[in-house]
C-alpha cells in the first residue's frame, strides 16, 4: 500500500484536532487531569485521517508533553514532521534512475512496461527483483518526465505586465505581413507585397509612425524613426524583435547618438510585443479588410493615404480600456519643453548610413559605383569617414577624424579646360606651412654635441691603460686555450677527423660552415692522422699573434706545415 503524502493543510486540521484534547487537559491539576484522560479515552472521536475512533492515555501524555516542550513556539508543536525522503525512490538504484530518465526523454512515447523490461536486458541496471511498473511511473512523473509533461505542454513561462510611466519612454517597432498586395511601381500590371511597419508609444498607444512598404529594411526603419523622432522627440527605449531589419548596426549607432537604447526580444518570444501585435491585429481586422471589400485599386500610396485618415479619423480617437484615454489625449498630455529635441540638420547627419572610403590622388572617393569629387586636397590619399541619404544620390557628407569638410557632388569626368579649372576652384588647397626664419630658432646640433662627447672620452682614456687593457685580455685568451676543462682529452689513438674538427671550432670559438668542415677533412685525410698537442700548439700561437678566427683556411694552412716540417726533422 502505498504512502499518502499529507500536505500542509492536512496537518494543520490533525494538529487542530491534538490541540483541541490538550487545551482540555494542560491546565488541570493532576487529580482532575487523570480523571480527564478516563473521560477522553472511554469516548469515540473522529480523528482526521486515522481509521481508528479511540486514544490512549501513552498518546495524550505525548501530546501534552510535547505542547509543554514547544510552549514557545507552539506553531512546531504537534503538526509532525515532514519525511526527509519525500520524492526519493528507495527501490530504484541509482543506475536505474539515471537510465530511465535518458530513455524516457529521447523518446516520450516508451511505456512504463518497456522501460520495466528494458532495466532487466542490462547487466547495469538488472536487480533481483524487477521494480513494478507503478514505481517507475511515479518517479518519472516526480522528475517531471511524464509523457504529458514532454509532449503536451510547454514549460512555465513567468511573464510580468508592464506599462510604461509616461509617454516618450518606450516606442515598440513591428512589420506585419504578408496579407496585402498592391500594383508594383517598377512593373505595371504585376503585384508585389506591401508591409505595414508602425511605431508605438507603448503608453499612450499613439501610433507616432506607420507606412506601408515594398522593400523591408534597415534604411526604411531608420527613416521612419527619424522622422518620428524629428516630429514628437527622442524616447528614451526603442523596443524592437530581432529581425534582420532592426538588428543592423547603424540603426544602433544612431540610436545611440541621440541618446536612445534600443532593447531586443528574446529569440522566439513574440508574446513580449503583444501590446503592437494587438494594435497591428487592429488594423489588419478595421482597416486592411475594409479596403479589401471596398473594391479600391491596390496602389501603394492609396492605401498610405487611407491608412493616415483611418489611423487620424478613428484609431487615435477611441478610448483605450488601459489608458481610459484617447491615444491622442494621453501622448500630447506630455508636455513638449519634457521631451528631448534635437536640431533638424544634426538629426539628419545622425541618421545616414556611415561606410569608410580612400581618397584618391584625383580628390575622387567611390561610393555605390559612382566617384565623388571632395572639396578639399588635405583629404587625398586619407581615409574619411562618408555619409549618404538613402534615396538621393547625388552629393554625399565627408568626415574625417571627427571633422567635418563639407559636401562632395557626384564627378562625371570633364575634358574642357575651362570646366577642369571651374572644379579645381572648388577645391581647397593644402594651406602652406608657415616657419619661422633661422636666426629665430637655435642651430641644429646633434652631430656636434657627439663630437664633443666623444673627444672628451678618449681624453680621458690614457694609451697605456688601454695598452695594460689589452696585454691583459691576450693572457686571458692563452690561459683559457691551455685549460684541460675547455676540451676533454683524447685517449690514445681516439684523436680522430670528427674530434679535430671539434677542437678547432671550441679553440676557435666558432662553429663551422660546411665548406671549413670539408677543408678540415680534406686536410686530415690528406696527411693525417694529426696529433692533438701540436694542434693546440699552432692554434695558442697564432692566437696569440691575434690571428683572426675568421681565417679558417689560415689556420688550417699553418697546421699543415707545421705538420710537414715536423716529419722531415
């Protein structure tokens, strides 16, 4: 029979029923608290949650003792404890517990019968007695694994209403799509796809934005939050999804400029924009489908036009059951000299698509294929930083380290001369460097003041010092070459090529090209073998006649003589 797990509740009305024997028996004196006890015991009760209708006097002494041990805290007294293995599954090793919940979630749909007979198929998870199919029911719906916790449902998601306080704090931006078609401007007699995009103050409802639009991008959604901007003021949050329309780095750098954050939705999270999910819903139900039955041509900027008089004429004048407002009558509430404002021209600079160019050494810098000619020859050969508007082409804005250098036009390349000049008019020169005359700054004089110092040092430096200097370091030299730590000695008859040649390069301090390690076996095998005294001997003495230890050839040279004049004595 299985355990009933009580909860907080049960125990508070079996806590109430012990309380209620207590209370009639603490405060007796004892003559009168036995007598008590006979009473309670000889009567039958209705004990929550017990089959039995009888007490003992053993179980109300416990009950009395444990109020008197609790008197302080009697919210502890008699209500029992909680088991301290309550969701553990004894009867299930911690093998099995791990195996069967990596088979119930790769596959929902295994049945407590498979999973039963599964545990016994493996060595690592058999056990003596098979656990019953309730058993391992139960643990898997403790560890949220059941099949209708997997499939059915989706997890809990806590999700906190929010308003914002006053208007101008939070805008929310969003595309709605694909339910309108309108005739394609480029192509007569075809259709295209037309998207509302709006933005909303998300506390007055007002809608400070809206267009329909055939082309979805970042460009767009920069204009049209420039010119809201422009119209009503900076908000303090633009609240957007991750689209790739809103997700584009200059709409964050000018966003930031102005002094605006701009906040993202979760991945995969539309019900966090419900407020302008809603108010797009509002138009696609009062206003798309009214125009769809009203028979009206689909022209792109009929249905801007009507959307601005339904938008003015309807959506801004109903009352909102939140606000209690108008969307009108709560966004202009907001007092203008609140609002943050900057200048039209600022806004404008602010808001065009910023890329990096090279100037040429012709003054021209290339942007979407066409060349535009600066107005200034400091800038050639310079990288600037170049602003555009996004539908007019013709001139561009050129900065450079924060600066900026004015406007170049568009440059079709010009053959008469008289033009050529009028052009290079426009263009200012790199102004000329202004320096002072000669006799206003002192000479020059490096090169004199090393003179100076090195003639001071070799005064200072007497000849025979110098001369004591370098008898001394020639010692030095002959008293390393004749060390016997320098270079182990041969043992008789090992003095072969291989440790000739490694003696001359430790006497020599060098290492050997391949070209001085063939000259020294050339030299051996031709008249070796060759003693390692009188190699040492040649060596020490041209050495010591400050030889240099460049001249390979020269010593080898000198130990073959040696060697020759040695045999004929």
């Amino acid at each position: 029979m299985s355990t009933i797990r009580r909860t907080d509740s049960d125990r508070e009305l079996k806590k109430a029923f012990r309380m209620e024997i207590v209370n009639q028996i603490k405060d007796l004196t004892p003559k009168m608290r036995a007598k008590k006890i006979e009473e309670l015991i000889s009567r039958k009760h209705e004990i929550p949650y017990s089959s039995r209708d009888t007490l003992s006097k053993t179980t109300i002494y416990r009950w009395l003792e444990e109020v008197k041990t609790h008197k302080e805290d009697l919210g502890k007294a008699l209500k029992g404890k909680v088991r301290r293995d309550r969701n553990e599954c004894k009867v299930l090793t911690s093998e099995q517990q791990k195996a069967l919940k990596r088979w119930r979630y790769d596959n929902p749909y295994r049945t407590a019968k498979d999973l039963q007979e599964e545990l016994m198929a493996h060595a690592e998870t058999k056990s003596p007695t098979p656990p019953s199919e309730s058993t391992i029911a139960r643990f898997l719906k403790a560890n949220n694994l059941g099949r209708a916790d997997l499939i059915k449902y989706e997890k809990p998601k806590v999700r906190l209403a929010f308003e914002a306080e006053y208007p101008q704090q939070i805008w929310m931006a969003d595309t709605k799509g694909p339910d309108v078609y309108v005739e394609d401007p480029q192509n007569p007699g075809k259709k295209i796809l037309a998207k509302p995009i709006i933005i909303l103050d998300a506390r007055s409802r007002y809608l400070v934005a809206k267009k329909y639009v055939t082309v979805e991008n970042q460009e767009v959604i920069m204009e049209l939050f420039r010119q809201a901007v422009e119209v009503f003021g900076i908000p303090e949050i633009l609240y957007v999804d991750r689209g790739s329309p809103y997700m584009g780095k200059n709409l964050k750098r000018a966003a930031s400029l102005i002094g605006c954050n701009i906040i993202h939705t979760k991945p995969r999270d539309a019900a966090a924009k419900g407020r302008i999910e809603k108010c797009l819903r509002t138009c696609h139900e009062r206003f798309e489908h009214e125009m769809a039955a009203s028979g009206k041509k689909a022209f792109l900027t009929e249905y801007n036009r009507y959307l601005e008089a339904y938008v003015a004429q309807d959506y801004h004048r109903r009352v909102h059951t939140v606000t209690g407002q108008t969307p009108e009558e709560c966004f202009f509430a907001f007092p203008a000299n609140l609002r943050r404002w900057i200048a039209k021209d600022d806004l404008t600079k602010i808001f065009l698509p910023v890329r990096t160019a090279r100037v040429s050494k012709t003054a021209l810098v290339r942007i979407n294929n066409l060349q535009y000619l600066v107005s200034d020859a400091s800038l050639v050969g310079k990288k600037v930083e170049v602003r555009h508007e996004y539908f007019q082409r013709d001139k561009i804005y050129v900065w450079y380290q924060d600066k900026y250098y004015g406007e170049a036009y568009v440059y079709l390349a010009e053959n008469d001369f008289i033009k050529r000049e009028e052009l290079m008019e426009k263009i200012h020169s790199v102004p000329e460097i202004e320096l002072p005359a000669i006799d206003e700054v002192p000479l020059y004089s490096r090169l004199d003041r090393q003179l100076a110092k090195h003639r001071a040092e070799m005064e200072q430096m007497e000849v025979n010092v110098q001369l004591e200097h370098n008898r001394n370091k020639k010692e030095e030299v002959r008293a390393s070459l004749v060390k016997p730590k320098t270079v182990p000695q041969s043992t008789e008859g090992s003095f072969e090529a291989e440790e000739f040649i490694y003696l001359l390069m430790r006497l020599l301090r060098k290492k050997f090209t391949p070209s001085e390690r063939l000259a020294a076996h050339v030299l051996w095998n031709a008249i070796g073998p060759i003693k390692e005294q009188l190699v040492r001997k040649t060596v020490g003495r041209l050495l010591g006649e400050e030889h240099p230890a460049e001249d390979v050839s020269g010593y080898l040279e000198e130990i073959r003589i040696n060697l020759i004049t040695q045999k004929n004595n």
